[in-house]
C-alpha cells in the first residue's frame, strides 16, 4: 500500500536535495518509513550517529557503502507502493 501523500512528499524532496522540508515531515511520522527517510536525511545532514539510530528504529541494515542517490530511490519506491526495498 503507498504511504500517506506526505510521505510521499518526504521521499521526493531529498532528491532535489531538501533534506530539511523532508525532515519536518518525517519527525512527526512513527511509521518504519518515515524512520528510514529520517536517517537518509541526517546523512544528508552530514549527521552519521543520528542517521544510524534512525536506521535502527526503522529496523533497516545501516548501509555499508552509502549510496545517497540508491536510498532515496529505494524510499521513493517504497512510499509509492512498489513493495519493500
């Protein structure tokens, strides 16, 4: 099932490079995607420690070699439906 509109939002704007618009909406979401889009954006943010709790709480393996650009996609998919990343 895809995920709310603002979600939906969410994965778009750190594409086009917006991590902070993404991060107010992903900090009052609970759900297991809005956490993994909440580590991408503090990766974004250059904030590793941070990315990687979020990452936990969205019980997502902490990618060994980071892929910005894979993850957003992934997310981007998954927010639309496409099935788990």
């Amino acid at each position: 099932m895809p995920a709310s509109a603002s979600l939906r939002r969410a994965a778009d704007l750190p594409a086009d490079g917006d991590w902070h618009a993404a991060h107010l909406i992903v900090q009052d979401d609970d759900s297991a995607l809005a956490a993994w889009m909440h580590g991408i954006v503090h990766m974004m943010e250059g904030d590793a420690s941070n990315a990687h709790y979020w990452y936990g709480r969205a019980s997502r393996p902490f990618p060994v070699s980071w892929d910005l650009r894979a993850e957003i996609e992934a997310a981007q998919a998954e927010a639309r439906g496409a099935g788990p990343a």
